[in-house]
C-alpha cells in the first residue's frame, strides 16, 4: 500500500508522494546561503545538499561549487568540503576546473591531503572526462617524480576500466 503524502504538506513539492526527499525540487535559496556561512556544520551540510542536487541534475548547484573554490581559494579545509561535493558533479567543465587546482596548488605537506581529495575526486569520474589529462600530468615535469607516478598510476587503472 502506498503512503500518500500528508495533507499537511500541499506546498512542499520536494516531499514526494512516497514521503521521499526530492533533491530536483528542493529550494536553493537557503542552501546556498548556508555554503557561505561562516559555520563550518552549516557550510558542510550546505555542499552536501548541493552535491545531492547536482548528481540528481540540478546544474545550478554544481556551478555553485565551483564558484565556491574561488571564493575559498585559500581555505584549504573549507575547498576540501567542496571538492569532495563535486565527486557528484560529472561534467566535463568540473574536470577542467579541478585539473586546474592540481596545477594552482603547490604541493606540500600542507596541501598534501586537499590535492589528494582533488585527484580522488577526478579518478571518480568517467574516464573519457579524465583519462587523457592524467596521461598528460603523468608525464608534466612541473610535478615531483611522486605526483607524476600517482597520476600515472591513475592513469593505467582508468585504462584497466574502459
């Protein structure tokens, strides 16, 4: 038997008729204000939601995201947040974006684990998005011998997987 949706609820188009969360349909107002609150819970709850969204089509969110790693460009914990919400975004201009964020952050032991995230993010994705840049880094002498045998590495499993 199917549940039907309260009758309390007539305005909340994002509740389905199930009682199920309908990320397509929920407001972004509130949500986008909350990925820049100075909150850390309320900015992670906010890119959460907005990876929801964007892997259920909602464009919008994704290019919110990627607004927000300008926008924190130096907050390595707060770009961390939001890369990881970008792994729900598979578009080629994420791609693009994040092989971009390889190349702006110098590698240290302080960036060590957000460049980590950024390349966990992109090995994630479809790999006709991916595969041919990480062959390209792969063989970039601008990276340290480590990185370029990271991306390599990447590199061949995305060939292992196509």
């Amino acid at each position: 038997m199917k549940t039907k949706r309260s009758r309390d609820l007539p305005n909340v188009p994002w509740i389905t008729a199930e009682g199920a969360f309908d990320p397509t349909e929920f407001p972004i107002d509130s949500t986008l204000r909350q990925c820049v609150d100075s909150n850390s819970n309320k900015f992670t709850s906010g890119c959460r939601l907005l990876a929801i969204m964007a892997g259920h089509g909602r464009i919008e969110a994704g290019v919110f995201l990627l607004g927000l790693l300008r926008y924190y460009q130096d907050e390595l914990s707060r770009l961390g947040v939001v890369v990881e919400s970008l792994r729900e975004f598979r578009d080629t201009r994420c791609a693009a974006v994040l092989f971009g964020e390889l190349r702006r952050v110098p590698s240290s032991n302080t960036t060590r684990k957000y460049l980590d995230t950024v390349i966990t993010t992109l090995a994630r994705m479809p790999a006709d998005m991916v595969q041919e840049q990480f062959w390209e880094l792969a063989g970039d002498l601008a990276f340290s011998y480590r990185m370029r045998a990271k991306f390599k590495a990447i590199a061949e499993a995305i060939d292992g997987r196509s």
